[in-house]
C-alpha cells in the first residue's frame, strides 16, 4: 500500500513539474550541464602536486586534476579510473592494467603508458606514501602505449588497493621527467592533468579557480563548466557561506561539529556520511613508548580506562565520531569487533598504577606529562582540555603544550613528546594505512606518520607481514583479528575515535558523492540544477 | 599624601575605577571559596543558560562553569598584567633613565633602540615572539612586557632630560654624589608621577593584549584566562551568547576601571594641567 501511494505521490509529482513546462522527473532528475561549483578549502594547501603532498586539500584539489589508474567504490572495491580494466595472474605476481583510449593531457599531449611508468619508477617511489608498494615491486613495464604491467618480487594481497589519487598520480612525463629538482618543478603550483577539470588560476589565500575540460575521455563529462575552491579560514564564516548559498560544498572539518547537527536541519542543506570509507580516518593518542612511564603496558591500559571517550564522542565531537575500539576504523577492510574492551572506569585505572608502584605525591599526582595537541580545529584542543581533566582524577597531571603545523610534525617525528594528539589515514586496506603505526620496521626517528610511539611486538610484526601476503580473505582476516586482539591488549596508542564525518552540500548540487574516495573523487558526475 | 587624595577623590572617575578594581581583586583573591572546584572541571550539562540549575553564568561548550571561569580568569589576568607591567616598567625606567641622563651617544643609540621597537606593530611583535617561543604564562609576560617598554622608556627620557638640569642636580653633582646615586634618588624619585599613571595605563593594555593573544589561542594552553574563555567560545557565539559575553564585559569593565585609574592620577599628580582642563 505504501509503495503504491509513494508511487502516486511520484507520478502526480511528475506531472506537477511536467504542467510547470520542465522535462525534470521526480525521483531521478536527469543531470543538467553548466554552472559552477563553488567549493570550501580550508585550509589552503601547500602546493597541488598530488604525488608530493598528500594533506586532504592537496588531494581535494589535485583529485579534478589528476587522476590515477584506479578509484574505490563505497565497500571498497577497485573500480575503472585511468585503467579501464585490469587482471591478475594466477600466482598474484603479474598485474596488468589496460588503459582508458583516447586520453590526453590538458596542454594537448596525448597521455599514453610511458606517463605511468615514468611516475611510478622516477617519482611514486621515492614518495612516503607510495615507496611501501613499490617495495614489493620489482618492475613496471609498458609493453605497448595502452598496457602497463606491473611485476611483483612476492605477492601482495593489499596491492589493488594503493592506486588512489593520493597514492597513485599519473603525472605527464613530458613535463617532469627534466633536470629541476620534482620539488621545485613549476607544475607543481599549475598542475596539468588528464582529469575533467583544469587548473586555471590560484590567487594566494583567495581562492583556486578550475574550469570544464572540453576534451576529456569520459563522454558527455563533466557536468558542471567548473569548480572553484575559495579558502575560508574562519569557521563561522564557512558555516554562513553554506547557509547562504555563496558556497555548495564542505567536508572533514570545515564546519565545526557542533554547528552540524543545526546546518543538517535546514531545508537547502544536505548531508551524507558517505564519501569517507577509503580515507576512514582514526583519531588517537599517541605514546611516546621510548619514555617512561609509558613504556610500561599497565600505564597504558590505565590511561584507557581513564579517559571518558564516550564523553568526547558525544559532547565534543557530536557524532562526528564513534569510540574506536581498537586500530582498525570499523569502515576499514578486515575490522574485527571482537577485542577486549575499555570501558570507562576509573578505579581499575588507579588500580593499575597502584600495582606498578605510581603513588600519588603530596598533591595527589602520580605522573605528570605533556600533550601535544593537533593544531587542526577547536576540537582537538576541547579534547585535550578534556583529556587533562579526565586523566587528572585519576592522578595523571596532564600539561597542554600547543604547536603549530610545523612544530607538531616535528616534535611527534622526533619523539619529543609524551602524548600527542594525532590522526592518520587508513587507506581502505590494513597493510597500506594500518601496519605503518605499529610494525618495528617502521620505527624510523626524524619522520612523522611513522610508528612514533617506538611499539616493538615480533609477533606483531610477524602477523602484520603474513597478512600482507596471505592469499585468501579469510587467511588475511584471520591473521588481522590476531593481530587486532594483541594490539588492543597491549594499547600501544590511545585510540579515541572513529572519525563519522559527513559531507554537507547545498541541495542543487547532485552526486557530490559517488566513490569511497568521497568529494576528493574526480566529480565528473556532479551537477547543479537552476535556482 | 593628604593633598593627593583629596585630588583624586575629586575624580569620581577614578573613584569608581578603584572600587571596580578592588572588587575584581576581591574575586580573584576569593575564587577558592566561591568556586571551591577547579574551572576546568566539568560541573554541569553543556550549553546550560544562565540563572539554570545553580550556574549563575552558565557553562560552557563541555559543561564547565563560566563563573568560575572568570573568577580564576581574574586571578591570572590580573597577575599577568601585574607582572608584564612591573617587567616592562623595570626596563623601560632603566632605559629611560641611563639614556636621558647620559645623553650624546649612549642617547642615540638607546633611541635608535627604541624606535627598532616601536616602527613594529606591538601586537604583531607579541603574536610572533610568542609563537616562536611556544606559548606559556613566561613567555606571553615576556612578549608583553617586550611590545609595551618602548613608549615608557622615551617619557622617562625626557623628563630626565629636563630634570638633570635644575639645580637640585646640579647641587647634587657639584656634592659629589655618584652618578648612581644621583639617578636614583634624585631624579627618579621627581619624575615618577607620569610613571605612575602611565604604568595604570598600561596594566590596561597589559590585559588587552593578553586577550587578545589568548583569543587566538596563543595563550598559554594550561591557563584559563578570560581571552582564552571568549577564543574557545567564539565559534558558537550565535548559539551561546553568554559564554563570551560575561568575560567580555568582564575584560571591560577592568580596562575601563583601569583607564579611569589613570585619569584621576593624572589629574591628581599633575594639578596645574588637572586646573587648566577644568577651567
């Protein structure tokens, strides 16, 4: 019954636009060519070269620009992107990718097979994020201009997983492969790409303006006859930006959680929490394991039993986050529930530190370390304040050492810390954005987004290893819930939360979200109806 | 002293201005006992209104209470103030002092060091020294005190200037006293009345900055002062009216007192130029 007064209520609203003189249909409307998007950025980024900088504006950007051989849907499959198709041998150590036909570079070069291998050999590399898979890689090959053949030493089963737009993309060769330093390439600030949009102008601190490439390989794409990026620092005049119209799209933490339930409830605004599952961002605490007391398990468990993450989950992140309940974000390929839990409870807390001899001095303190906060937003510092109060009552006397961007990285890639506010990428699959935190391999002082917090468990290590290379699913998920389980045991971060972002729209923006990747996707599909 | 009173009396400015700052004071000093908790400490739902469920000026984002966070807020206020003030007048007498008394060279190259400080714009200045030197209470009070020296300094100069020719100096010199002793008890002692009211001034300015540095979240994390109180709050400030404006006029109502200080010193230290502004 209800089905057949919905599909009345449809048809008379079809017929409704139809009397009113359009061609739209009620439930799917067909998508309309022109318009521009205009977009928030905040902050602005560093440069636009993908491949160099992977910070989320960066790839924000470069995502319309650029384009790598693949893309991910929502659960996280490998879907066609510059690759039209792909194959596996059989002993998993031969792929090879046929590319899309008909593509060509923004200044007209006609893109061809050589582009990829020049950036895989010459630049992906030697990236951070890249130079992993490429360990596994022994050649890439192009046997002719539309294949390329990548040829691995062992199998890696994470391997149809790197080829995101952050991890995997494809520059022109034609203007990179000169004697300047990739660093200091101009291009580097006026990408030129094969993506549906171009770069056009980027005014400092203003805005970044991207306009409709005419000949791009997708037929009839891309919608809208541009995009334009405008960078507002200031969260409250992002918020009203979105109300008003003067801007239809945001993401991450471009408004601050506690404006969002408000903005969702108005009636030109949209919102999905869809778009984030291959980033699937975690946000922790880290340890700095080197030190003392941290290096002892028992203060770390403490420390988990005496924080209140439901209290920040619900009161200062407001639903943009749900309480990790271990390493693995619950989007994340492989995550298993089924892990010894923390709740809140500050007695055992005290207990703990009771049995590793911590007594409390004559202010009742226990311990007394530092916390760095992140310097992205508001509520990382809320939290931090929150933290310090938490572990205080437990006699842990926590002092707040804010830094800027610079300072942050350092002082965290340094191990000059105690505990630092941090959250890192996952990356869909746990051999690319997981087992960097916690394998000994990737102790590696001077670099941040390293396994920081100096965690050394050779049956990590050994699980970790296996379950990259594990042929079957089933192998891998039993290899990681061991691994999960040891993790959790030994609590060598504090994991605070999934992070549930959301992506809030004006409504006459359609298919802002179409991918697993989100708005970083390349948004051929995006389209804006008429006002 | 009888004198002086009577003046500033007149002043019912200033008046007002002193039983505003004692009462700040008295806050500050009572903040134990009228918030026996700690202001960082969580003591009630989020977003709670004031004049609700026993918060006078309501809580803040995370449920603290806004009260008690001005009542601290006065606490360190005050004393940053208090200390980035005393610091700067410290240095900015000696300064002034050496460079007004000496004259010729040591003169001008003091000057050449005070106008390097002054063509830089103050706030600026304190916004990068104390983000270079990462934020805590030592560091604001040191990048405060560096910023609000200068001005004092060249009003020292010059009453030094004109003070170390009259014939009380000169008798003193002529006596054979140190050049020491001549600055110190002689001359300083006779051009304090402007550093009097110019220092009020700026323990004014002092509380200014330090908002406005903590607004921005380069104060010190650990320190819950009223700029920091307005700067946590202000994302929310359509929603929460009361989180920045109780220590918003909680910074006004002080620097205002403060000012009004400053005037009926003035007018009380300064008689003649008191007469002729009235008449």
């Amino acid at each position: 019954m209800k089905r057949i007064l919905s599909r009345v209520a449809a048809l008379t609203l079809s017929l409704g636009a139809l009397s009113v003189g359009g061609v739209a249909l009620a439930e799917a409307p067909t998508p309309q060519y022109g318009g521009v998007l205009s977009a928030i950025l905040n902050p602005e980024p560093p440069n636009l070269n993908v491949a160099l900088q992977q910070v989320a504006v960066t790839q924000l950007v470069a995502g319309k620009v650029y384009e790598s051989l693949l893309t991910y849907s929502f659960d996280l499959k490998p879907q066609p992107s510059l690759a039209k198709s792909w194959e596996v041998s059989p002993d998993q150590l031969t792929y090879t990718f046929h590319l899309q036909p008909n593509v060509s570079w923004h200044d007209g070069k006609p893109f061809s097979a050589d582009d990829v291998v020049f950036t895989y050999t010459k630049v992906l590399a030697n990236t951070p994020r890249t130079r992993t898979l490429m360990a596994n890689v022994e050649s890439v090959t192009a046997p002719d201009p539309q294949t390329v053949v990548f040829r691995l030493k062992q199998p890696y089963s994470a391997f149809l997983h790197a080829f995101d737009i952050g991890g995997g993309a494809i520059l022109p060769k034609h203007l990179y492969d000169v004697d300047t330093p990739i660093t200091q390439n101009p291009h580097n600030n006026a990408p030129v790409g094969t993506g549906p949009f171009k770069f056009k102008h980027w005014e400092r601190g203003s805005y970044i303006e991207l306009v409709k490439n005419p000949a791009y390989w997708k037929e009839g794409r891309p919608y809208l006859d541009g995009i334009t990026y405008r960078v507002i620092p200031d969260a409250a005049s992002r918020r009203l930006a979105l109300e008003q119209g003067a801007v239809q799209q945001a993401w991450l933490q471009d408004i601050e959680p506690i404006d969002q339930q408000r903005l969702a409830k108005l009636p030109h605004i949209g919102e999905t929490k869809k778009g984030y599952e291959y980033w699937s961002t975690m946000l922790w605490i880290e340890l700095n394991g080197g030190r003392e007391p941290f290096s002892d398990k028992r203060f770390r468990q403490a420390l988990m039993y005496g924080l209140n993450r439901d209290f920040i989950a619900e009161k200062i992140m407001y639903g943009t986050g749900t309480v990790a309940t271990g390493p693995i974000h619950h989007n994340t390929r492989f995550y298993d529930a089924n892990v010894k839990r923390y709740p809140y409870d500050p007695k055992k807390a005290i207990a703990l530190l009771d049995e590793m001899g911590l007594k409390p001095d004559k202010d009742g303190v226990r311990a007394r370390v530092g916390l760095i906060p992140s310097p992205y937003g508001e509520m990382s510092r809320r939290t931090a304040e929150y933290i310090k109060q938490n572990l205080g009552k437990i006699g842990v006397q926590v002092t707040i050492e804010n830094a800027d961007v610079g300072g942050w990285t350092t002082r965290m890639g340094n191990w000059d810390f105690d505990m630092a506010y941090n959250g890192v990428f996952q990356y869909g699959d746990p051999a690319i954005g997981v087992s960097r935190t916690y394998v000994s391999s990737n102790i590696k002082k001077g670099l941040p987004f390293t396994n920081t917090s100096q965690y050394s468990n050779p049956k990590v290590d050994e699980l970790f290893n296996a379950a990259a290379q594990a042929p079957t699913e089933e192998e891998r998920q039993k290899l990681y819930t061991e691994v999960q389980q040891i993790l959790v045991e030994d609590v060598p971060l504090l994991w605070i939360a999934d992070t549930n972002y959301s992506v809030f729209h004006n409504k006459r923006l359609h298919n802002v979200v179409t991918t697993g990747l989100g708005v970083v996707d390349t948004q051929s599909d995006a389209w804006l109806s008429k006002e | 002293m009888k004198d002086f009173l009577h003046a500033f009396c007149r002043h019912k400015g200033g008046v007002a201005g002193v039983i505003v700052i004692i009462a700040v004071a008295g806050l500050a000093l009572a903040a134990n006992w009228i918030f026996p908790h700690d202001p960082w400490e969580i003591v009630n739902a989020p977003f709670m209104p004031p004049m609700t469920d026993d918060t006078l000026l309501g809580t803040d984002t995370l449920g603290r209470d806004i009260g008690a966070g001005i009542a601290y807020g006065a606490r360190l206020t005050l004393l940053l103030a208090a200390v980035s003030t005393a610091v700067s007048i410290l240095f900015g007498v000696s300064v002034g002092a050496i460079s007004g008394f000496y004259g010729g060279r040591v003169d001008q190259a003091v000057v050449g060091f005070i106008e390097l400080f002054q063509t830089i714009p103050s706030f600026f200045l304190a916004v990068v020294l104390v983000a270079i030197l990462t934020p805590s209470m030592t560091t604001v009070i040191f990048a405060i005190a560096v910023v609000s020296w200068p001005p004092l300094a060249r009003l020292v100069r010059a009453e030094f200037m004109s003070l170390k020719n009259r014939e009380f100096v000169q008798a003193a010199m002529l006596a054979g006293q140190s050049n020491a002793r001549i600055i110190l008890t002689q001359i300083l002692p006779n051009s304090l009345s402007p550093v009097i009211v110019s220092g009020s001034l700026m323990v004014a300015s002092a509380i200014l900055l330090e908002s406005a540095l903590s607004f921005l979240g380069l104060g010190d994390p650990n320190a819950m002062t009223w700029g920091y109180i307005i700067g946590a709050s202000r994302s929310v400030l359509r929603d929460a009216w009361w989180m920045s404006v109780f220590p918003g006029v909680a910074i006004l109502l002080t620097v205002l007192s403060l000012n009004l200080i400053g005037e009926a010193l003035n007018d009380a230290l300064n008689p003649k130029l008191a007469r002729k502004r009235t008449t």
